[in-house]
C-alpha cells in the first residue's frame, strides 16, 4: 500500500528553462548562452553549488572570477531564477493525496537561490512534509546518499512509497533501492500512475493527457 508520495521538483511540480537562464545569464555580463552553460556544467561550479560544497555568495565570486566580470548579485539572481512556472494542476494533485493521508516529500537536485524563489513565489512547496535537497544532503540524484536521505524522509518502506521523476534515469535508480517509481510525464499520466498503484483520485479525473 502506498504510505508516501515522493516527488522530483523540476519539470513535475515547475517547468524551468535551463535555455532561458543560460541567456538571461550570459546577456549580464556580455557572454554567449553556450559560454554561460560550458562554465555551469564543465567546471563543476553547478554541481558544487547543488550540493552545498560552495555558498551563494561563493558561486557568484567563482562565476565572476572565471570570467573576469562583475556583476550586481541581485541582477544575477533574478536573471538565474526568473525561468520557473508552476504546473498548474499540480497543486490540486498534491491536495488531493493530503486529504487520502498521504505523506508529501520533495527530492531535488536543485540550489539554495532556485528552492527559495520556487518557495517565495509559489504556493505549492507548503503542502510537503519533508524537503530531500541535494545542497542540504551534499549528494545529487542519481548518487545513493541522496536516495539514503529520502529512504529516512519518507517514514514508510521504499515499497510503500511512489516516486514520479521526470529523468528516467533516476526513476531507474530509485528502483534500485526498492521505490515504486514512474517517470512523470504529465499530470495527466500521473493520475494514471497513482490509480495502477491504488491510488485513486475521482475528483481529478476530468485531467487528459494534451495531444500529441
């Protein structure tokens, strides 16, 4: 019996755009979107502020030392934030699995700036029980600590816990620790998903999948 809903941040509960703050980045300080994204992903400066080896105000010296530029961090932030939208029928899923009894937990490869905007703009962070976030635990998906931190998190055997991701990668791994795990697709197939588990949800059921 599922006991606890496990869910992956990006791209289930918000969209972002990687693309978008690439460019919105880049356009600060006079750089292409592909400069500002080789600097994120192949100097580990991404991955060491995802998982709390290095401070926001870290980042942004290291960002601003490897380029030689200076920049407002302010004008940085929100140019880095501001690529997020909520997915609108999400909330009301989250709802309804509150109402069945079902414990809420987040797991997220994210940043300390990217969780808090998504917390300050969105009203949809609240409904959750317990925050699993790769700058708190100093792992990221798909490395066993960060699923160890969740396994605690979630107060129920992995058996007894579904987990929706949107990178099958991950949802492979978290098989792997006994998860019962989808790949989130789209809020539709979700519902589809929690019934084949034995979750049922009536009073959403009006969702459909978009068109292909």
């Amino acid at each position: 019996m599922i006991r606890t809903c496990l869910f992956d941040l990006g791209n289930v509960l918000v969209r972002f755009s990687p693309v978008t703050m690439y460019g919105q980045i880049g356009a600060l300080c006079g750089r292409s979107a592909e400069e500002i994204r080789d600097l994120f992903l192949h100097s580990g400066l991404q991955e060491d502020f995802e998982t709390g080896r290095i401070s926001a105000a870290e980042f942004h010296q290291k960002f601003q030392d490897a380029l030689s530029v200076t920049i407002d961090p302010g004008e940085m932030q929100k140019a880095g934030s501001e690529i997020f939208s909520l997915i609108e029928p999400m909330p009301a899923i989250l709802d309804a699995l509150k109402a069945r009894g079902h414990r809420l937990v987040l797991m997220s490869n994210t940043s300390v700036t990217h969780f808090e905007f998504i917390r300050d703009r969105f009203d949809v962070l609240s409904r959750f029980d317990r925050n699993v976030l790769s700058y708190e635990v100093g792992a990221v998906k798909p490395q066993s600590a960060i699923f160890q931190a969740a396994i605690e998190a979630i107060e129920c055997f992995p058996a007894d816990c579904f987990y929706t991701d949107d990178i099958a990668e991950y949802v492979t791994a978290a098989r792997t620790f006994g998860f019962q795990a989808e790949v989130f697709r789209d809020p539709a197939t979700l519902l589809e998903q929690l019934s084949r588990y034995g979750v049922d949800l009536p009073t959403l059921k009006k969702l459909t999948p978009p068109s292909s």
